[in-house]
C-alpha cells in the first residue's frame, strides 16, 4: 500500500501529520455518539416514533461498518491522501448538512452519508501515522492517538445534552462544524502525495457478501431488543441473511486468486490473537457510558451537568493512561494489557455492588479506574496488533481493526442492555409478588382514590429496585466479559523490534 511508504520524514513533518490525524479521529469518534442524546428532541421536533429516529443511530452504525472493509482497495485504488482528505472534506459538508435537514428521511440519509466517507479515514490515518514513525516509537505514537479515539465519544454524550437542553437538536451538529473545518484544513495541508495502484480491480461478488453480511449483523445488534429479537420476523431475516453472506463470502474468498479481503492474513497467529483482544476492548469501551447516564437520571435524578462530569472523570482516567503509557510503552506491552485488563474486572465487579443510595464519590471512582484501564489497553494492544505484520498490510489490518472494535462494541451494549431490561421485568414480578403477599387489591390501579395513593409509591420503589437489580447485573456481565479476556493475553508475544 501506498501509505506504507511514507517513512522519509523529518521530525517536524510526523508531528504535523500525527498532530493533524489526532484532531480527524476526535471529529470522527465525537459524531459517532454527539447525536444519541438529542434523540427524545429529535423524535418530537420531526414527530417521528421512537423506532424511525433510532435510524439515525442506526444508519451511521452500519454505513460506517460497510465502509470500513473498503479500506484497503480504497487506498490502492485512489490513494490514501485522496482518501483523508475527500473523507474529511464530504464528512464535514455532510455534518453541515444534517444540522439543516429539513425532514427525519433526510436526516437518516445524511447520517448514513456521515458514516460511509468517515469509515475509510480513521483506519487510514492510523495507518499513516504508524508507517511514518518507527516501529521503536509506535508505543508513544499510539498513546497520543489514542486520546482522539477515546475522549471524543466520553466528551460528546455530555457536550451534547447540554447544546440540545439549551438550543436544540442542530445545534450538536453546528458545535462539530469548527473541528470539522480545522480537520479539513489540517489534512489539505500536512497529509503526504503517495501514489494510488489502479490496476487492482475490486473483487465485486467478495466486496457484495461481505458488505451484506455486515449489514445485516449490525442492523440485528442495533435492532434486536427493540424487536424482541427473535420473536421478530426481521431479526430472524436479518440473521439469516448475515450468516448465509458470511459463508459465501468465506468461501468465495478462500478460492478467488484476488479476493476482496486476503484471509490468508489469518494464519498470522500473533494478528489472531491481537484481533480477538481488540474485540474484546471494543466490547469494553462504551458499555458504561451508555448504562450509566439512564441509570442515574431514571433512578436517582441526577441533571445532566453532573452526569457529564462523572462522564469528564472518566476522560481523565483515559488520559492519565496514556500519559503513562509515553513513559511505560518501552515495557512488555503484557504487563499494560493484563493491568488493563484487571482494572475493567474490578470496575464491573465494584459497579454490580452499587445500591440505590450510591454516591457520587463510588461513580467517580469507578469511573476513572475505567478510564484509565481504557488507557492501558489501548498502546499495547495497538503495538502489538500492527506489530504483527508488514507496513505494506497497515491499511487493511487497521480497517479490521476498528471494524472489530466498534462491532464488538455493539453487541456487547446490545446484549447488556437486553440483560438490564429483561432481568429487570423478572425482578419487578418477583418482588411485587412477595411485597404484599394476599393482597391482591393494592396492586388494582382501578381502586379508589385513597387506595390508588397507596399503591403509587410503592411501584414506583419497586420499579427503581428491580431498575438498580437490572443494572446490576449488567455491570457483572461487563466484569465477566473482562475476566472471559484476559487468557488471550497469556498467548501474546511481545512484538518483534
């Protein structure tokens, strides 16, 4: 690839080029979770139900997971200057756009637009910068990358819900509109000419399979506990058809002589390995930031400038990982990973041992231990990843790389939030069955008035009991799902220098 050969670079042209490729992924992950607060607003403000505006979550998701594949023919095909820059120039006029749609049809199609041009850029200017610093300083390359990757989608939940409190729902959108005018700047001026390969032809029937296969997987995790997953006719459709495109695609590419994506790059046990944690840290980026914030609104009322405080101690936890990392990447990147790794499990278990009276200072605390194992993962899990194969590989491996990460993401805040849901139902049966075991008549909402006052305040306790028993064993479930990681780290192997 193209990118790989951008090594002859003095000092100041890779601090351009990092400084430049940090501020397009904070553009990046901020527009991916700014515009989930402003939804409630945006339901009413174009009277759409709650199932039509969750599609402009919903389109931007699988765009995004559709355009990362492309990556790597993208960037031999046109080049990864042409890439970044167009990406970041179509990215910007698309956010302008959705600030002025005028209609929810609109809106998801501009959102969906969002996705696609910003999906090949991320993957390529990590790949830009890696190429471009030796491999003896990616451990420092990557700490400072990595704040742009993690702070924008802890920064913009809390951002966001004050702009839509405050001027409204196209207002998250117009506060992007100066990072996206400074990223397109930035990228015009400092991204490297490098020369495209046109001669390698896109493998149609690979790129269709697998495009489907993704969407429809995306679509299933974003959609399923909305639909009651399989009790669902789409789900059910949406399964099938991922699974069956994924076998196609599997075998269309094992026996095509230039297949969309080389599969052949699996038999690289240290990328297998370093790909399964990357899935594993996706599922643990964002579980708490999207639990958190309701549960503390519905069950104990806290306003949304403390919810985005709680949410800005977690982003100092990130940051103090990194910080750490610029001296400790020298280190075996296992010790960081298991540390990491470690600090999510205590995190879960802590979070699962929470009452309703929980403080403000136990949120604090957990949250900034999250953060900070966020930190610790990210440099040795990158290192290691791309320490595992050639420059020239760089592109493809880094699409797969975030593609691993955001999808792992999904199904983990998918499965969690069903978890949450469903556990809380159960515990709400259980615990109005033995509250007032015999009496049958306080449960009757059409009693008379003095007995209806009665039994108001008692649902609504029960209601946040059995809520906080749903969160619960969310938090354990994110605990689990660390503790389930952490053997792959026993078969890492430090990358070679």
């Amino acid at each position: 690839m193209a990118v790989a050969e951008q090594t002859g670079f003095d000092t100041s042209g890779r601090t351009a080029v990092l400084a430049a490729s940090v501020l397009v992924i904070f553009l990046l992950a901020m527009t991916v979770t700014i515009a989930n607060v402003s939804l409630p607003q945006i339901q009413g403000s174009l009277s759409a139900t709650r199932d039509q505006v969750a599609w402009v979550v919903t389109s931007y998701l699988v765009a995004n997971a559709v355009g990362l594949p492309a990556t790597g023919w993208l960037a031999s095909r046109f080049g990864s200057r042409q890439l970044i820059v167009w990406g970041t120039i179509g990215f910007s006029l698309a956010t302008l756009a959705c600030a002025m749609a005028p209609n929810l049809e609109m809106l998801v199609l501009l959102r969906g637009l969002q996705g696609l041009l910003g999906a090949p850029v991320m993957p390529l200017t990590m790949a830009l910068v890696m190429a471009s610093y030796p491999r003896s300083q990616h451990g420092v390359v990557t700490s400072i990358f990595g704040i742009g990757v993690t702070i924008g989608p802890v920064v913009a939940p809390w951002l966001g819900g004050i702009l839509t409190e405050e001027y409204g729902w196209r207002s998250v959108f117009y506060f992007c509109l100066p990072f996206a005018v400074l990223a397109s700047m930035a990228v015009v001026a400092v991204i490297p000419h490098d020369k495209p390969r046109p001669g390698n032809r896109l493998d149609l029937r690979g790129f269709v399979f697998f495009s489907i296969a993704i969407a429809c997987f995306q679509l299933m995790v974003d959609r399923g506990e909305r639909n009651d997953w399989f009790d669902s006719v789409e789900i059910i459709l949406e399964c099938l058809a991922g699974v069956v495109c994924l076998y196609l695609f599997i075998v269309h590419s094992l026996t095509w002589r230039r297949p969309y994506i080389d599969l052949r790059i699996l038999a690289n046990r240290d990328l297998v390995v370093g790909l399964l944690l990357v899935a594993a840290f996706g599922m643990l980026s964002y579980s708490p930031i999207v639990l958190l914030p309701n549960m503390l609104q519905n069950l104990r009322g806290y306003p949304e400038d403390t919810i985005g405080g709680l949410l800005a101690i977690r982003g100092m936890g990130s940051t103090l990982g990194f910080v750490i990392l610029l001296w400790g990447s020298r280190y075996d990147p296992r010790i960081w990973l298991f540390l990491g790794f470690a600090a999510q499990v205590w995190v879960g278990w802590a979070m699962a041992m929470f009452d309703i009276n929980v403080t403000y200072y136990q949120l604090a605390t957990t949250g900034f231990i999250s953060g900070l194992g966020i930190g610790l993962v990210w440099v040795p899990l990158t290192v290691i990843t791309l320490g595992a194969v050639q420059p020239a590989q760089f592109p493809l491996v880094t699409s797969i790389f975030h593609l691993l990460r955001l999808f792992g993401s999904s199904v983990h805040i998918s499965l969690s939030v069903a978890l949450a849901l469903r556990t809380s139902k159960m515990s709400f049966a259980e615990i109005a069955e033995r509250v007032q075991p015999g009496r049958p008549a306080l449960w009757n909402w059409d009693a008379a008035a003095p007995g209806l006052q009665q039994t108001l305040p008692i649902i609504h306790e029960i209601g946040r009991q059995a809520s906080l028993i749903g969160y619960i064993n969310a938090f354990m479930f994110f605990s689990l799902t660390a503790l389930v990681a952490m053997p792959l780290i026993l078969a890492v192997r430090p990358p070679r220098h």
